[in-house]
C-alpha cells in the first residue's frame, strides 16, 4: 500500500518529454519541452512549471493559465490536449509549438515570401485578440513575441495567458514575471492619468504593436526602439503608429484593423492570406468558386513557406477532393505540393489519392492525371502501378475521345519501366499496332510512333526484334508527314536493335523509297539515316569482327542507351528523347470557337495537301471544351522541323487521312524473295488480329460463308488454270518489272490464300470497306471469275516495290488492289494502256456486281423464317 501512494505519479502521464526549448524560460515562468505521445509517438510540447521552486504567486499564475487554456478554443489560440498536476510539478501538453521569439532566426531571406508569412502570422494574433477582446470580454495583458507560438503548419498562435483578466475590471496593467516582460507594457502603466481613456482592447493593441515591430527587426531590448520604423512595410505604418500612441483611447479596435488590412492595398490583403482565408471557408464556398481558386492556385505556391504548403495547404486539397466536389482543378496544385513530401509520407497520403483517381470516369480528371504522371510515377511501386493503375489506363487506348487516347499514348513513356513483361509486351504494344493503323488521327499516329521508339530499351529482345521494323516500315507508309519522319527517326534511333541483314534487307530498301517524298522534311532524315546504316554496312564489310559488337544490344534485355548515343544515330536519339509530335492539346494558341460538337466524338479534320502543310486543322479536344463539355478547335499554321521533333511549331493534328492497313507496312523491298513475302503477311504488327477490337460481331456468319466461297473458288481456279495452261500464264507490267514473281511455288501459293480470304472478306464487307485502307488485296470471290484472271490476280501478289515514292503511295492509300496505279507499265503504247482500262473496267464491273449479290443475299435473308441460334442482321 506504501508504494502505492509513494509511486511518482509523473509515470502516468502519457507523453514522454524530452529537453527543454532554450530561451524560452527568461520570457515565462514555464519551460517549454518537446515530447512525444508514448503510445503514436505524435509530436507535442509540454509546458513544465516547477512548483517546489516557485513562490506562491507563480503558482497561482500557472494555474491560472492552465483554466484559461482548457476553457478558451479557437483557431488562433494555443491548443490544449492534457494536463497533469502533482505536488511538485504542473505539466501541460499543447500541439507541437516553437516560441515565436526563437522561430524568427528560421525565418527565411526571400523578402517576398517572408512578407506574405508575416501578415498571415500577425494577421491570426489579430483574428484571436479581436475574439478575446470582443466576444469574450477579456484582455491578454502579455501580447509579445514570447507569448505567440508557431506550430507545424507555420500557424501562429496566441498563448501565455497567465495574465488575462475580465475587460470590465482593474484597467491598470498587471505585473509581470519575470521582470524582462516589463519592456511590453503599455505607458499608461507608469501614468495613472491615462487610465482613465483606456479601452477594453487598449493594452492588447500596444502589445499587438510591440509584435508588429519585433516581426520585422527582431526581439524587443528596450521601449524606446518602437520609434524606428524603416524596416515596417509602408502599408503598415500609419496603423502601427496607432497602435504603440501614447494615448490608449487613439489604439484601435482589432476587428476594426481586420476590416481596415483587408481592403484592397491593406497589409492583410495579399495571395497567401486570401489563400489560406478561403481553404479555411471551403466548405461553404460553391463548385465554381472552388474551381477558380484551383486553378489559379498552382501559380502561387512558389512564393508560400515550404511549411505553409506541406502541413496547411496540402492536407487541405486532399480533403477537398476526397469529401467535397472541388473536381480535377485541384489535381495540378496537389501534385506540386506532393514533392515537399518524404518518401514514407508520400506513400500514405498521395498514392492512395492517385490510385482513387485513376479510377474515376470523368474525363477532365483522366486526362489532367496523364498530363501530369511524371510528377508522381517516381513515387508509385511497380506492383501498385501494374495492378492497380494500368488497367485504368488502358481504356484510354479506347476512348472515343482523341485527346485521351493522345494522352494515353504519350503516359505509357513514364509507365513503360514499371510495367511487368505481360503488361508492356502484349497489352501495351496490342493497342500501339491498333492505334498506329487504324487511328483516324495523324497527331497520334504519329505520337505511337515516337512511343514505340522511347520504350524501345524496355521491351523484351524477342519482341523488339519482331516488331521494331515493321511498326517503323508503317510509319513511313503513313500519308502524314510527320508520321513517316518520326518513322525514320525512330528507326536511326534505334538502330543499335536490328541485325545487320534485317537493316540490309528491309530497312535501307524501305528508307529508299523515301528519298523522293514530295516534303523535304522527310528526305533530309532518309538520306541522312541511309548514310548511316551504309557506313555500318560498310565498317562491317571491311572488318567482319565488328559485326558481333554492332548487334551486342540486338539480344540484350537491359542494353546501354549510351551506346545508341555514341554512335552515327546519336541525333535520331536527341530528337527522339526530345519531344512528342506537337498536337493541339499541347498548343496554347487562340482557338475561335466551334459549337456543336459532342464531347464522345472527336471532330473531323480537314485534310492537308501532300505538297503544302501551310494550314492543319486539329481534332483533339481541348482542356476547355471537355471541361465545359462545348468545344473549340483552332486553325495554325503548322510548321514542321527539319529532322527531328524539337521544334515548338510542329503544326496541328490531321486525322482526315485514313490510316495505314494491315498490310501497309510490309517493307518496300523489292529484292526479298516470296518467302519473305509471306513471312511478312504474317508479322504481329501486320496481322489482321491486331484490329479485331473493331470487327462487327453482327457480321461473323457473313463473313464465315464468304470466307468459305471464296477458298473454293479460289482453289478452283488456281488448279484449272495449272492444268489446262501450265506455261502461258499472262504477264502484268508488275511481273515485267518484277520477273521473279514468277517463281513462286504452287504450294506458297496455297498457303497465301487463306489468309488473302480472310483479309479480302473485309473488302468485300461493306462495313468493312471503310477500315482496310491501302493495298487491299484483289477480290477472289466473284462468281464469274475465269481461270485465268484468278490466275492474274495471285500472280500480282508480289513483294512491295522498293520504288514506289510517297506521292504515288498516298495516291494509293485507299487504293481497291496493291495493282492499281502502283506501278508503271513498260509497254508505253496506246494498245497497252487500252487493256490495262479494260482490265480494270472489268474488275470494278465485278466488283459492283458482288456487291449487288450481297444485298440480295441480305434482303432474302432477313425476309425469310430465323434459323435456330442464327444472328439477325
């Protein structure tokens, strides 16, 4: 029982204190301890009041101010959370605080920034006087530098309240302890006579006076010092010298001074004051309020305290978006604002926000986080990025909207070192091939292209090897000039990935064909890439043994960047690493407004000349118009760099032009035998699979039975003309120009044909018709195809010519047939030209009639009974 009452009681209180704050206890009769909660290790103070050796006086003052700190809650006033009382000792924890007196040497020397800081600081000592003096009655009677306490959040609060008393009793200023507290009080001290004017705030404004001095020339040593004023903000003079008169009556009211600062010009009136006034109101202010204040947040944040914006300003941005409608604005200032944080602080208060808002389905969100990934991808684990933020971003592939999908494309460079290999390899380069041949917008055409290159280190060796080529070969296939420059210079970019017999074999052939494109922006990158892979060439040619040093990085899983740079194509590299082609929704130009457009449905573009790029009218939607779902578009002036994409003008986006098919990117190289030929039907990027996110399901049955047809017929043909005229097949201009062709063997032949079916079944498709865009492949389904024009037809499937220059491939870009207007034929008289316009009279005669049979089947069809499981079309 003994040591139950002998125990010190000290042990029971839930915070461990630690070393006292020096300086602090020759202003105060406390000493003021930092400590830590024992069971969360939260930061506080603990103010520690020795009662063995004090007088009873003092005594009476701690507790005094103890009562006054439990009763008094408000915003600027020193937070109270526990208190323990023994017979020796007075312990009082508050928030985690430094002394005003001490915090001044952190204050930093940015005159701008600490100028802001100061009048939030004695703006709130204000707010909390105007409280004490108007609503509670009371006066504070020891307002000085050691009495206001700064916490984490650089807050200023007013504390060391021994000494408040009602502000109906004693006018005359109470005495203080210690005596160096006695160089704040008030005149009318020493001059009873004056008394008699005092007012309830009297004695607070000259303390609140004394404050204003010390904020901008340091701690107060004697009375007579309030005289120099060169260091107070002019602003704040004439109200300074109000509040240290020597008459009290002329001291203004606090609320009156709140009013007076406030006003346009006044001291209190500046960006961090309102800032932090209006997240203070948040909750009462209404949306569009709430968005204008985001958005012009960001811009600010530079000039607030480091402090001020971790512990204030962020917390608040993130509540303000996961419990209120503050919307995407807060996303830009938010981010920001993130990098002030550690690495284990951020992990518990950003990412969880990002990953909440990856998932939202509001566009403008989706988009503005995109924009802004590489401001937080450094901080989010691949696991996390992989299982949870991905699959988010992976429908934008898919969005109806272009800006999006822009956006989308261009993330995936931030992404790419995080994705795992299913990710990267299958889904990422999936939706590229799709976006890359079939996107009805130049810009991002463009734009996959140059992704392709920038993550080209990341992806696994098997596949770079296998795709690299022929998505590149595509792109510069492309009728948009700057999809077949960022070709060119993706392939000199990473040409440290090809073998030496793929770059002799299908790259320079490919690159040839570019060296009379009618834009000159596109030959000087040729030649200039050509010169290089020669000179390659050639090193090889004469020293074998580089061969193997020169293909080092074509099997490696982590290949050095460096080694690109060092070599020929380290200016492919520079542009590639630069910038992504310049579309409209990177443009800050002035756009006249458009009405009308819905927000799911990018708008079209009207279409450039091949000749003349003077004026591209973009489709991607602004942040503006999806922000107010109503759209604007602009006309500029495009004005495309000589090689690379580091210029600012690179024009606006063209989606007019359709593009490339699946077959538009085999490689123009016309020494590659049929082998290679069908190989290349068969590469990933130019298989017909990598569009089959937009085939009709409504269509399948159709297509089955055309399908089926067409093999027989085909079949048919081929065996009939094979036995009945084995030595007299006709000979085309292709086959003059290309005698090799006649090479091929029955049974390639054969093989070619299924696949040539079921790409032809699009062409035949109406749907369809409007998706398969160059080069599409003759029609073997007619019904009354002879034996030997079926013949013809195979024997015109060829590899591609490595002469065919951009002007006659944008001709034939949404071309019928490879054969049509490809190539030139070498019998340049009358009566050969006559049977090629009857050849191709015929087969569009055809052609129409098949057509015809087609919706005659249909309408039979849909008129007749439903078979059982059968789709209505």
């Amino acid at each position: 029982m003994w040591s139950f009452f002998s125990r010190d009681s000290s042990k029971d209180f839930p915070y461990d204190i630690g070393e006292p704050v020096g300086g602090f206890d020759q202003y105060s009769i406390w000493t003021l301890h930092k400590a830590k909660r024992k069971t969360t290790l939260e930061e506080v103070s603990v103010f520690v009041y020795d009662i063995r050796s004090g007088s009873d006086t003092k005594c009476e003052l701690a507790k005094a101010a103890l009562k006054r700190l439990k009763t008094l809650r408000h915003p600027s006033i020193l937070q109270y959370l526990d208190s323990l009382e023994t017979d020796k000792m007075l312990y009082v924890a508050t928030e985690a605080v430094d002394s005003l007196g001490t915090y001044f040497a952190k204050l930093g020397s940015d005159n701008v920034q600490k100028g802001l800081y100061l009048a939030w600081g004695i703006f709130q000592i204000t707010r909390a006087l105007s409280f004490l003096n108007n609503d509670g009655n009371l006066r504070h009677n020891n307002v000085s530098a050691w009495s206001v306490f700064v916490n984490a959040s650089g807050e200023w609060k007013l504390g060391s309240l021994e000494y408040v008393s009602a502000a109906d009793g004693n006018p005359m200023p109470p005495a203080k302890i210690p005596v160096t507290l006695e160089v704040y009080d008030s005149p009318e001290k020493n001059d009873p006579s004056k008394l008699k004017a005092a007012t309830k705030c009297s004695v607070d404004m000259w303390g609140l006076g004394c404050l204003v001095w010390e904020a901008f020339n340091g701690v107060l040593k004697q009375r007579s010092n309030l005289k120099d004023i060169e260091h107070i903000p002019k602003s704040l003079q004439s109200l300074y010298c109000e509040l240290v008169g020597a008459s009290p009556s002329n001291r203004p009211n606090p609320a009156d001074i709140i009013t007076r600062c406030r006003k346009p010009g006044g001291f209190f009136k500046n960006d961090l004051v309102d800032t932090l006034l209006f997240l203070e109101e948040i909750q009462i202010k209404d949306k569009a309020e709430k968005n204008r204040f985001f958005s012009g947040l960001t811009t600010h944040l530079d000039n607030f305290p480091d402090n001020v914006c971790r512990h204030k300003i962020l917390p608040q941005l993130i509540t303000a978006y996961e419990y209120g409608d503050a919307g995407s604005a807060v996303l830009a200032p938010m981010f920001k604002l993130g990098k002030l944080l550690d690495e284990v602080e951020y992990q518990k208060r950003i990412v969880p926000c990002v990953v909440k808002l990856f998932a939202s389905t509001d566009r403008v969100t989706r988009s503005r986080l995109l924009q802004q990934l590489d401001l937080f991808i450094a901080h989010l684990q691949p696991q996390v990025v992989n299982d949870q933020i991905f699959p988010q971003v992976a429908h934008g592939f898919l969005d109806t909207n272009a800006t999006i999908r822009e956006q989308t494309v261009k993330s995936i460079i931030h992404l790419a070192p995080k994705l795992n290999y299913n990710n990267l390899n299958v889904e990422v380069l999936r939706h590229f091939a799709r976006l890359q041949a079939r996107d009805d917008q130049g810009g991002i055409r463009t734009n996959t292209t140059v992704c392709l290159g920038k993550i080209a280190p990341h992806l696994h060796p098997q596949v770079r090897q296998r795709v690299l080529v022929s998505a590149f070969i595509r792109a510069m296939r492309d009728p948009f000039p700057p999809a077949r420059v960022a070709g060119v210079l993706a392939l000199a970019a990473t040409q440290q990935y090809f073998l030496l017999s793929e770059v002799a074999n299908r790259v320079l052939p490919s690159l040839c064909s570019l060296t009379v494109d009618p834009e000159k922006t596109v030959r000087d990158p040729a030649f200039k890439t050509i010169r290089g892979f020669l000179g390659k060439l050639e090193k090889v040619s004469e020293d074998p043994s580089l061969r193997e040093t020169m293909e080092a990085d074509v099997h490696t899983a982590t290949p050095s960047i460096g080694n690109a740079a060092a070599t020929w194509a380290g200016w492919a590299v520079t542009a590639v690493t630069a910038k992504f082609y310049r579309s409209q929704s990177d443009s800050s130009r002035p756009r006249p407004p458009l009405t009308g457009r819905n927000l799911s449905k990018p708008a079209s573009l009207e279409q450039p000349s091949s000749s003349s790029l003077s004026t591209t009218t973009s489709s991607v939607t602004s942040m503006t118009s999806l922000e107010h779902e109503s759209n604007d578009t602009s006309a500029s002036a495009s004005d495309y760099g000589n090689n690379d994409w580091d210029n600012e003008n690179w024009g606006e986006m063209d989606t007019s032009q359709d593009p490339s098919s699946p077959l538009a990117a085999i490689s123009n190289n016309g020494a590659l035998m049929a082998a290679n030929a069908l190989s290349e039907v068969r590469d990933g990027w130019d298989n017909e699979e990598w569009g089959s996110l937009e085939e009709d399901p409504c269509e399948e049955e159709e297509q089955a039975e055309q399908e089926q047809q067409q093999q027989q017929l085909a079949r048919q043909s081929i065996s009939s003309t094979s036995s009945s005229q084995p030595n007299q097949r006709p000979l085309l201009p292709n086959q003059q120009q290309y005698p090799h062709q006649q090479q091929l063997q029955q049974h390639e032949l054969n093989d070619l044909i299924e696949p040539l079916a079921k790409l032809n079944s699009h062409v035949t498709s109406p749907s369809k018709q409007s998706m398969l865009r160059p080069k599409e492949l003759p029609n073997l389904s007619s019904s009354n195809t002879s034996p030997t024009s079926a013949t013809a037809n195979c024997n015109n499937i060829s590899p591609p010519s490595s002469h065919l220059n951009n002007s006659t491939h944008n001709a034939n870009w949404n071309s019928d047939s490879w054969a049509d207007g490809e190539f030139e034929p070498l019998d340049e008289s009358g009566f050969g030209n006559a049977k090629l316009d009857e050849a191709r009279r015929k087969r569009e005669e055809k052609k129409l009639q098949r057509q015809r049979d087609l919706e005659a089947r249909r309408a039979q069809r849909a008129s007749g009974p439903m078979k059982l499981g059968a789709k209505k079309l």
